[in-house]
C-alpha cells in the first residue's frame, strides 16, 4: 500500500511541476525531453527487455511499454492529466507500412500497429493493445508502473506475446 501511494504521488507532482513549466504552448507534455515532433513517417522500434517481471515489450529506448485496462479494443481512453503521466507511444500515420515498424529480437512485428487518437494524433498499439510508456520510469528497464491503479482503470506491461504480465 506504501508502495501505491509513493509510485502515485511522484508522477501527480511531475504533471504539477510540467505544467508550471509550460509556455504559451498548447501541445501536450510527454514527460520525455527528446519526443519526436508529430510527423507521417516516423520510425517505430519496438524491442523486449529483461526487467524483474520478465521479459517485456519496450520502446527503442529500453523504456517499458504499458497497457491501460481502461482501453477498449484498439481506442485510447487515455488523454489530458492521463497522457501526461502516461505517455502514448507515438507513431506516423495510422496503418503505416512495415518500413516504419522496426521489430528487435523477440518481438512480432505483424503485431505491431498503429491508431488515429480522438486528439488527432497516432499512437503504437501491438495486438490491438495501444501502448503507453510510464513517466515514473527513470530508467530503461524501469517497471514502477506495473498494476498501478491510475485515470479509472489499472495498468501493465506486455509480454512478447501480447499479454499482460500480472503480478499482483
């Protein structure tokens, strides 16, 4: 319970601090100081990673990569305060070719796909799951965001597979 109660308020103070920091800008924070800007062809890398909970999918980065249970199908239900602290993985245009979908070792890459959000942008998804990263990861390999309880709905990693990991 300790643990649920720290992980939950060092990303509610991170959104504070960011958006104190914000400019005229209306664009969202990611939470990551070298986001890619919004492009149609942007590359997307998608590797696995060995972290305490196993093997999981992560990002080029070595950042891990998250589910929300709150998602239904391929629809992101994540926005606003949500998308601050749990960063969508973002992509080029929605059903871009393989060219821009870099599977590493371990990883299918007929899994990985992409979808148009409500807020016009495009986000990752791998079998059906659109993907998120975590702002309370410092650091590649990072799971603190593992069966968080966070915006209405619980949140894991993957597997290879496509699965959620459950550990709780």
């Amino acid at each position: 319970m300790k643990r649920l109660l720290a992980l939950g308020a060092a990303p509610a103070a991170l959104a504070v601090i960011a958006a104190g920091c914000g400019g005229g800008s209306s664009s969202a924070t990611t939470g990551y100081a070298d986001s890619a800007p919004a492009s149609t062809s942007i590359a997307v890398n998608i590797a696995v990673a060995h972290t305490k909970l196993g093997t999981v999918l992560a990002d080029g980065r070595g950042r891990t990569l998250y589910l929300f249970e709150k998602d239904k199908g391929a629809a992101s239900s994540c926005y606003g305060a949500c998308a601050s602290i749990w960063p969508p993985l973002s992509s080029g245009a929605p059903g871009t070719g393989a060219g821009n979908r870099l599977a590493g070792a371990g990883v299918n890459g007929a899994r990985i796909g992409s979808i148009k959000r409500t807020d016009g942008k495009n986000e990752v998804t791998y079998d059906g799951h659109p993907l998120y990263t975590y702002a309370g990861d410092a650091r590649a390999g990072d799971t603190h965001g593992q069966a968080l309880d966070q915006f209405g709905a619980e949140w894991y990693v993957l597997a290879p597979s496509g699965h959620q990991i459950n550990s709780d």
